[in-house]
C-alpha cells in the first residue's frame, strides 16, 4: 500500500532529483502532494485529520526521505512514497492507540484523567462530549470552561468546535475506539457540525477554514448501510430534520412559559422551514398545533 499522491509517477521522479539536489521547495511540494493521501489514511483508520497530526506525519515522511539508506539520493519520488507509508502508518497507530485511551477514560467518566491525558483543545472538546453523552454531566461544565480558556475562544466561526463534532459522529456511527455504535447520538453530532446545512458544503469550508482535508470517502469506510444512510442524508442537507429541531423547540418553549416574542420568533423559524420540505402526515399535525397554539 502507498499514500495517495496529487502527482504523476513522473512528476514525483523529478521533484526527487531535485529535492536530492538541495531543492528545498522541491522536496516541500512533493511531501505536500502527499497531505492528501496522509488526510484519507488517517480519516479511514478512524483519527481526525488536524493539521497537527497530518504535519508529524508529514514531517515522519520527510525524515524517512532523507535517511541516506534509501533518500532522495535513489532518485525515485514514486518508491519513496511506497517506502514511506510504513513510517507515516506507525506515527498514525501510536495516535490510534492514544485515541483509544482517550476513549476509554471518556467512558469510564474520568473526566480529570482525560484533561490530563488530552493536550490539544479540539481533540479534547471531542472527547468531553463523548463523555458527555454516555452520561457524564460533569463533562459540561469542562466544556463551558475549555470554550472560554483554550484556544478555541478564538474559534469565532466555530469551524474547530464543527470539525470536532463531526469525528464525533463517525465515531458513534461506527462504533469507533470501543464507543458504542449510536446513530441517535450520531444525527446529534451531524446536526452540530452542518446545522442542518448539506454536509459537503460544511465539510468544503472546514477544510479551507482548517487547512485540513476530509475525504467522505474514506469516512464511509466499514459502516453499515443503516449508518450510511444517515450520513448520506446529512452530507445532502437535512431540511426535515431542521424541521423537527424547531418543532421540538418551540414546543419546548410552551412547555416552559417563555415569553412570547421568543416563542414567536421560533415559530416564524419553524414556519419558514416547514413551508420549504414535504412533511409526512404526522410531522405536518404536529407543526400546525405547534403553530396555532395559543
């Protein structure tokens, strides 16, 4: 198995001799070439491709070339990719294993174990609501508090916090690190990264926001047809489950009293939304109740 590569066999050739040569920008685009590559090999062993991880592996890509048993030197930008991907494969197991952990202590609910074991904010944001949804309240309170005093209160347009959410939801779809298969908590997760918007559109502009890749391919990979689905649905748009959301609000808001120029607003959000997606007979009673009560 090699890692993916933006370049022809011959232009990875050329940027070799050169990179032998001395040619730093060279050996930079024929390492770049391959971030791609490196991005869907993490995605499909089940890691969150972050700029972070796919750098280290790029770098252990790098140093593999360079080594004077078999670098640049043998002239063969193909071979070198071929050869490398044992070295980026062994630096991607070892943050598997630390995922797996991570996961581990999420679901015992050892939320200050966690903490300590998990520097990177995103990857700690992901892992708290894990905790969180197998049942950990204290988890959201960290949350509050890594929102506020991490990196991430930075994250205006939240496309860390959206990036985070969605390997939460592959996680859950296919069972991931030892997590339990749950597509309830899943569709929970995808609504939080694409609020309700087509999945692919988001993913396009995490990955300019990010400077990451995400291959959906490679994030389909081993789930069942069940999990696809739902995944499918997400990556195309999910008008009715935004439908659903509101409805749930509003009904929530009269539950609770809420002062009526809020419920009102929700409403008209709810209107909006209903008017724009077929609904089913059941769906449809419920909004127009929910519209027309007092």
């Amino acid at each position: 198995m090699r890692l993916a590569c933006t370049l022809s066999v011959a232009e990875q050739d050329t940027l070799a001799r050169r990179a032998a040569e001395g040619d730093a920008d060279a050996e930079r685009t024929w390492l770049e070439a391959h971030r791609g590559g490196v991005s869907s090999v993490a995605t499909r062993m089940g890691l969150d491709p972050t700029r972070e991880l796919v750098n280290e592996a790029l770098d252990a890509l790098r140093r593999h070339a360079r080594d004077p048993e078999h670098g640049f030197d043998v002239r063969r930008g193909y071979v070198l990719g071929l050869w490398g991907f044992g070295h980026v494969r062994r630096l991607l197991e070892a943050k598997l294993a630390h995922d797996a952990r991570c996961a581990e202590v999420a679901r015992a609910g050892e939320l200050d174990a966690l903490v300590a074991l998990e520097p990177a904010s995103r990857a700690l944001y992901r892992w708290l609501h894990v905790a969180l949804d197998l049942g950990h309240d204290d988890a959201d309170d960290l949350l509050g508090d890594l929102e506020e005093q991490s990196d991430l209160r930075f994250d205006d347009a939240g496309s860390e916090r959206r990036a985070a959410h969605w390997r939460v939801a592959l996680d859950f779809l296919g069972g991931r690190h030892g997590l339990p298969r749950d597509l309830a908590h899943a569709g929970h997760h995808l609504d939080e990264a694409f609020s309700f918007r087509p999945g692919h559109e988001v993913l396009a502009e995490l990955e300019v926001a990010n400077l990451e890749h995400h291959d959906v391919d490679a994030a389909r990979a081993g789930l069942d047809e069940e999990a696809l689905r739902l995944l499918d649905d997400a990556l195309a748009g999910a008008p009715v489950r935004l439908v659903s959301y509101l409805l749930e609000r509003v009904e929530r808001l009269l539950e609770l009293s809420a002062p009526q120029v809020v419920v009102d607003g929700e409403r008209a959000r709810l209107a909006e939304a209903a008017a724009e997606v077929a609904l089913d007979a059941e769906l449809a009673a419920r909004v127009a109740a929910c519209l027309t009560k007092p």
